[in-house]
C-alpha cells in the first residue's frame, strides 16, 4: 500500500528519447458508490500539486498529490494523492422567466494561479460560474491563560495584582493546518443557454465563458459587469450553423483565444484587432461550407479544443473520431491527425440513434506538448507522442474496478456534514484508493497496445492524405456489421499534471490516476 504523502528524489519527466517505449501504471483508483452523483468535471491545477473534481450533486472535491515510497515493484517513487477539502459549489436553482429548472452539476473546473497560501477554482454548471479561494490556515494554540481550563471546565484563579495577570501566548503551527473555503464571487445572469466552456485568461485578470450563441469576458474582481465579445445572432430560430461548442485561451497571450462550433471549425480571435471579435482573425475549417450530411457534421464537431502550452501556433482539437492538430502558420488543414475511433465509422447510424454521437469527449496536451491524451469506449483510452507517431501512440485498457470493501470516497455518516458546510445527509466526496491485492500489487502496469495510425488518415503536411481519411472515414453509414462496442464506461474527462508523465482520466463512476515510466 503507497505510504502518505512524503518526498523522494526520483521523479519522472516529460523528456525521453524516441526510441523508448513508455510502460503506463495505475497507481490509484479513485472511486464513487451507488446513490451519489456521478463525476462531471476533473482538471489539475497549474503547479500540478492538486487535483480537483466536481460531481451532478454540484460538490468540488480537491486531492493533494505527492509522492509515495519507492516501490518494490518498479523501483519509483509513484504519485499517490490524500483529501485536501470538499465543498457544495452549486445548488439547484430554477429559471422563472423561461420556467426551466437549472441543474447543480458541476461541469466545468478551472485552477487559477496560485496567490501565497491560497488556492482559486472556477467553477459552473449550467448557468452560474463561481470563484472560490482555499486558504491554508496554521492551527493556532495557546498558553499562559489566566484562565487555565482543566478537564473541559475552567479553573477559577484569584488576581490580588498586577503581578497575578499573565499575557497569552498564541503559537501558530504552519505544519498542521486547516483548509478554509470561501466563495470570492458569483458571475450569474451572464448565459441565456448551457454554459459549453470557461477557459481562465493568461493575464490573470479575466477569464473567458462561452456558450453555444455567445462568449463573455469576465473580470475576477467585477459581477456586475461584463463584456460580450462574441455575439452570434440567428437569422431563423431553425439555425444551427456555427453554434459554439468550447473555447480556450492562449497560455502566453492574453489577448488570443480560439472557439470550435458544431461544424468542425475553430476560429482564433485577438482582443487587440477589435474589441468584438464576430470576424475571426482566422479560421481552421474541417467541412466546406455546404456539407449537409448529418452525420458527417455531427463527428466532425468539436467536443474539446486546447492552445499549445508554449506555442499559440499549436490548437489541438477533439472531435467525434480523431485528434488534430492546427498550426496558424497552415490554416488550410491540420497538420496532424490521430485516429481515435475510426472503427465506429461503420456504426454511424447506431450511434446516432442511441444519442452516442453527442458524447463530449475532452483531450489534454502534456507540458511540452508532446503527448495527447484522450478517451474513448471499451476501457480504453489513447495517447499519441507527436514526436514519434509512428511508434509512439498507445492504446491502454484501463484497470479494472473490482468490489472492495475500502472508506467510501462519496458517502460518510459524519454527522457535520460537508466540511463543516452543514450539508444536509453527511455528503463527502473525499476520494480513497483501493487497498493492496496480494495477487496484484499497486501500482499495477496497464496493458497497452500499439495504434495503427496509419489507419484512418494520420496525416503530417499532406492534403491528399487529410481528403482520403475524412472520406474513407464517413462514407459508410450502413448498420449491417454487430455492433459489439462497450459503451458502458466512456472516457470523457481527461487531466494531464504539469512537469510530469501523470495523467487523471475519468468516467463517471471514478477517476483513474496513471504515470509513465520509461
């Protein structure tokens, strides 16, 4: 069993040569029980320190990660992680005027910049997006009381002078200390539709929300104020073209940021050009213009999109059935390409009828933008090294969760409910990882398989290459073949942890935390 959180020297970084072959571990399985709401949202904040996750009841659970003891089994110091603070971030409210109920579900998480002690998340659901600062607090103790207490009770003493008062002395612990939270702001009333994403701004002053019609620039310090700077009017209530799907804002400029839209298309825009950006200052298409094809459009939409951690030539994007890669400098296709689930392009018509087309897949982008991860049915999920595509794209089927009788992550009889919040029922969502099995010690080596990127167009600066993968990858609608694909876990939250080879990945009923060793 992995030790508490403590140090080691060894660490795992993101620089390995081409020629290794990186071996992928579970170390942790972090998971929820029957009766509480499933995982909605997961996101590492930028020092990689911690890990935090929402659920359907609208809770935030944050985990501290570190460091365990060297294993006997691969002879590393591995992640481990321990409960940091939980708290009730959204509750259910209800639209009055469009008489619609709003959900509690958490779908969106962001980490802010660290400030000194405190800790800042963005967090939403639905409609409302709110700020929260977890502080640490030193526990404080105190001694030379005039007022000594013994066994609970106070022992009266007699002060005859001056000489009988004595000064208290307060000793603050900062090695033992106390999370506090509290929520700094509510930016309310700023979305008429679903909230579709959030993306925090490099100049850590304003953060950006966007949803399918409209994306808002928000400052940190002001609610009642905002800015539209995208504002998509419809010509007729029927029209779904271009409708905003996700957004992302550079990592280094804070005046780009870039959109996909249900039709495969991302648009960059710069704040600097005007201050509404209806007119993109470019524009990556992945359809023409008059596609009609239903589901042709619907597997091209994009379900994720994601700024290079170093580079705003780099947007990585995610639709239905691969991973591209945009670069500014060749707008008039994507430079990269990585199969994920071409081989559903027989079952179009199935997944469409079971609504499985709508499924929002995210992917995430390593430190050095070298590796992309992202998830997909049948326990699996896919990482591509960009740097070596042809023999470094893995395919790894997840561990899997047996029952076990560990501290229930999600659920808890302590009668002061949720951090101390109150909340009605004892709700927590501290996580726990499985115990130790004696036939399989932790961590435990995921088996992965080599991808075949050649199959369904991986493509590197080739045009004809990109023509013949979209085609060969939708032209078959038919539904003769079994449909024989497990969809009862899907891979849709993913989370890589800065300056290391350790991902989070997620389906609904638990988080899986995995590290790569060469």
């Amino acid at each position: 069993m992995q030790s508490p959180i403590g140090q080691c020297n060894s660490s795992s970084g993101d620089v390995m040569t081409n020629s290794d072959r990186l071996k992928w571990y579970c170390n942790e399985i972090l998971r929820r029980i029957e009766g509480s709401g499933p995982i909605s949202a997961i996101d590492f904040n930028t020092e990689g320190t911690h890990l935090a996750y929402g659920n359907a009841d609208g809770i935030v659970s944050t985990i501290e990660i570190g460091k365990a003891d060297i294993s006997e089994l691969t002879q590393h110091c591995h992640i481990c992680s321990k409960p940091y603070q939980i708290f009730l971030s959204h509750e259910p409210e209800f639209d009055c005027l469009k008489s619609q109920a709003i959900e509690e579900k958490i779908s969106h998480i962001r980490w802010l910049p660290r400030s000194g002690r405190s800790h800042f998340i963005l967090s939403s659901n639905e409609r409302t997006i709110k700020l929260w600062q977890l502080t640490e607090l030193p526990t404080q103790s105190f001694s030379n009381l005039n007022f000594p207490v013994e066994c609970g009770c106070r022992r009266k003493v007699v002060i005859r002078s001056l000489s009988d008062i004595k000064v208290p002395v307060c000793v603050k612990n900062y090695e033992n200390t106390n999370v506090r939270v509290l929520n700094r702001k509510i930016f309310a009333r700023g979305h008429g539709f679903t909230i579709v994403g959030i993306s925090p701004s490099a100049d850590r002053e304003t953060f950006f929300s966007a949803d399918p019609l409209r994306i808002n620039m928000w400052n940190l310090e002001v609610t009642n104020e905002v800015f539209s700077i995208v504002d998509h009017m419809l010509d007729r209530l029927d029209d779904r073209s271009h409708l905003i799907t996700g957004i992302s804002c550079s990592n280094t400029s804070p005046s780009l940021f870039a959109y996909g839209t249900n039709r495969g298309s991302i648009f960059v825009c710069d704040t600097r050009s005007s201050s509404l950006c209806d007119h993109p200052s470019l524009a990556f298409h992945s359809l023409a213009a008059d596609e009609s094809n239903v589901l042709t459009i619907l597997t091209n939409s994009i379900s994720d999109l994601k700024f290079g951690k170093f580079s705003d030539h780099l947007v990585f994007s995610r639709d239905y059935m691969n991973v591209k890669t945009w670069d500014s400098r060749m707008p008039n296709q994507p430079v990269e390409i990585y199969p994920v689930q071409i081989h559903l392009r027989k079952h179009l018509t199935v997944l469409y009828e079971t609504e499985l087309l709508f499924d929002d897949f995210k992917l995430t982008v390593s430190s050095d933008d070298r590796f992309i991860l992202t998830g997909s049915y049948s326990n699996t999920v896919k990482i591509f090294d960009r740097h070596n595509p042809l023999e470094g794209s893995y395919k790894l089927t997840m561990q899997d969760e047996e029952a076990s009788s560990f501290i229930d992550p999600f659920r808890t009889t302590d009668s002061g409910g949720v951090g101390g919040l109150g909340v009605s029922g004892g709700t927590s969502v501290f996580v726990s990882p499985l115990p130790d099995s004696i036939d399989i010690p932790w961590p435990r080596q995921l088996h992965d398989e080599l991808i075949d990127i050649t199959d369904g167009g991986y493509s590197k600066l080739s045009s004809s290459t990109l023509s013949q993968s979209s085609s060969s990858s939708l032209i078959d609608y038919s539904n003769e073949q079994l449909f024989t694909v497990d969809v009862g876990r899907k891979w849709l939250q993913v989370s890589w942890r800065s300056g290391s080879n350790v991902a989070a990945v997620s389906h609904s009923d638990g988080i899986h935390l995995i590290e790569a060793l060469s």
